[in-house]
C-alpha cells in the first residue's frame, strides 16, 4: 500500500523530545474514540468473566487434591 505524502511546513519546529502535555493530549484523544460498551453490557461481561474464574478454580481445586490424594497413596504416606 502506498503511503500519501504530507506537505511539511518549514515555519514549524518539529521536537523529538518527550513532551509529557503532548503525551496526555494524544492519550485524551485516542480515549474519545474508544467505543465504550453500555452499563448493561460491562456488568454482564464482569460476571461472566467472575463465574468463569471461580468455575476453573474450583476445578483446578478438585484436580489438585485428586493429584495429591494418589500422590500420597502412591507414596504411602
């Protein structure tokens, strides 16, 4: 893909340096174009999210102690 070129003005110094104004100014920018998800829509996908993780640690739970029960069985103690 071709880039398109852009006219550069010789009247404007243009800095390197690390502007910490600008840095804050270009992230308030990027977040106004965030497509935020509704109130709704954000409760739902946290509990979905809270449910899942507590489904797998209770799973991972049951496999570990199943894994150490044979362990000691195995090693009789």
């Amino acid at each position: 893909m071709a880039r398109k070129t852009v006219p550069v003005n010789k009247n404007v110094k243009i800095s390197n340096r690390f502007s910490i104004f600008r840095f804050f100014a270009e992230v308030i920018g990027e977040l106004r174009k965030v497509s935020w998800p509704s109130r709704q829509e954000a409760t739902r996908l946290t509990i979905l999210v809270l449910v899942l993780s507590i489904t797998i640690g209770i799973f991972l739970g049951i496999v570990d102690y199943v894994f150490s029960r044979m362990m000691a069985f195995l090693s009789g103690t």
